[in-house]
C-alpha cells in the first residue's frame, strides 16, 4: 500500500528538485546569456524559489487527483508522467516569464524565448527527476515495512 506523502517530504521533494536544477542551470545560464554568474545564479534562485512553492501546490492537487482516480503514484503511466510533466512547467512559464524579463531588462518575448529554453531542460529533468525520486521512495518504503 502506498503511503501518503507528508508535507515534510513534499518540501523535501521539492528541495532535492530545486538543488540540482540549480547547480545545473546556473553556470550555463550565466555563460549563455553573457550576464555575471552572480546574476544568473541570482534569477536562477528567484526561478527555484518560484518553482519550489508551485511544485508543492502542484504535486499535492496532483496526488488528490491521483487518488481520487484510484491510480497511486508508484504506478504511474508514462503518458500520465509526461502529462504531469508538462502542466507543471506551463503553469511554470506564467509565473517565470515576467520575472525573467523585468531581472533581465528585457522583453516578454525575449523572456518568453528564454522561458523556452528553460522548458526544453526541465520536461525530461521533470520527468527523470520525479521517476527516480518514486522509484528511490518505493524502495524505501518496502524495507521500512520489512
């Protein structure tokens, strides 16, 4: 049986997310868009900060709706992760790309452009990231009921 996720590991989750994208997007970010790696790293803590708070608010309708359908998330459907995945990151862009254009001093469609990039790495991360972290927890959850 699945064990519902507290809202401790909820922030866990979203913190473990969070950091590697961070020590990913960070330096590329800085050497792509030409800017100091203290401003890239800057915004991309403003853009984590964003993320970790939709992500928490995200996965929990999510899993509702989850176990509303009776579907538990060890037993996801590719086609469910992908979908998961995908509205994830567009409620993402609403919230990212003004931020991004005013940090920048540029305009939405530039940042709208940049958003994409952004998009382009983070639906296969989403979705590895979030295969592993379930694979990782329903294996720990099998030894703690051993």
């Amino acid at each position: 049986m699945k064990q519902e996720k507290s809202l401790y590991e909820r922030l866990l989750h979203a913190v473990l997310f969070e950091i590697v994208a961070l020590l990913l997007c960070a330096p590329v970010m800085s050497w792509l868009l030409g800017v100091s790696f203290a401003h890239a790293g800057a915004l991309t803590l403003m853009i984590s900060l964003v993320a970790m708070s939709w992500n928490v608010i995200f996965n929990t309708v999510f899993d509702r709706l989850e176990r509303r359908w009776k579907a538990p998330a060890a037993e996801r459907s590719f086609a469910v992760r992908i979908a998961h995945a995908v509205v994830f990151e567009a409620g993402l862009i609403l919230a990212v790309v003004p931020m991004a254009a005013w940090w920048l001093h540029i305009g939405l469609i530039e940042a709208f452009v940049l958003d994409i990039g952004l998009v382009l790495f983070f639906l296969p991360y989403t979705l590895v990231f979030n295969w592993c972290y379930d694979k990782l927890r329903a294996g720990m959850l099998r030894r703690a009921t051993c």
